[in-house]
C-alpha cells in the first residue's frame, strides 16, 4: 500500500491505509502490525486499535486491544508509535483471532481503558 505524496499531506487517511501499519513500541521495537480499528458508529471516532502482535504470516498471532488515543503516528518510522514496551502490551488485554468476538464487547473494552488509563470513548 504505497502513499501518494498528496495522501501524505492530508490530515485523514482511509481505513485500508491503516490496516497493516507497522506498530513501534517505546523504544522504537517493531512489534506488530494494526489489524482493524474499531470507530464509534454514531459519532465516527475511532476508539480502539487492535493490533496483530507475534505469530509468523498471519497464523499464532495475538490480537491486543488497545485505546487509538494511545497511538501516535510518526512519519520518521513510518508507523504507530505506542508508549509503551512489548511486555506491557503482551500483558494487557488480548484475544485470539478466533475471538474477535472480544473486541466488540463492552465489558472487555472497559477492561482495555482501565488497563491503559484512559476514558473510553463509546
């Protein structure tokens, strides 16, 4: 998924775009790729990301959820930067990808802002 110069520039970017970026933790460690987002139906707002972490060509991967507001973008690296280390991602919530059920359900995504500190959003 190659970027134009002109997408590059603009403020927003599409859903595809996102899905598949590189995620870095603190210290600037690839430690997976964004699988989804997950955006709130009525006001648009992505809320969280789930991320593919380990595993080899897609099979044996974790899925952890993670508030969106804790990514940040970084155009020197080309990916989502997560001020956090990959301990304390593999330590917080996850799923299979048999359980993307998970993502969904309100009481595990309140389980996600509570791990990471943050209000969640819907």
């Amino acid at each position: 998924k190659m970027h134009t110069e002109a997408e590059k520039n603009f403020a927003v970017i599409s859903s595809d775009r996102v899905e598949g970026t590189a995620v870095f933790d603190r210290g600037g460690k690839n430690i997976g790729h964004v699988d989804y987002v997950l955006i709130e139906k009525r006001g648009g707002q992505a809320t969280e990301a789930v991320l593919s972490v380990g595993g080899f060509l897609g099979m044996g991967d974790e899925k952890h959820c993670v508030p969106w507001s804790k990514l940040d973008y970084d155009t020197d690296l080309g990916g989502y930067h997560l001020n956090i280390d990959e301990d304390a991602l593999r330590e917080g919530p996850r799923f299979t990808s048999e359980e993307r059920h998970k993502a969904y359900d309100d009481n595990f995504r309140s389980g996600v802002h509570k791990y990471y500190e943050t209000a969640q959003v819907a």
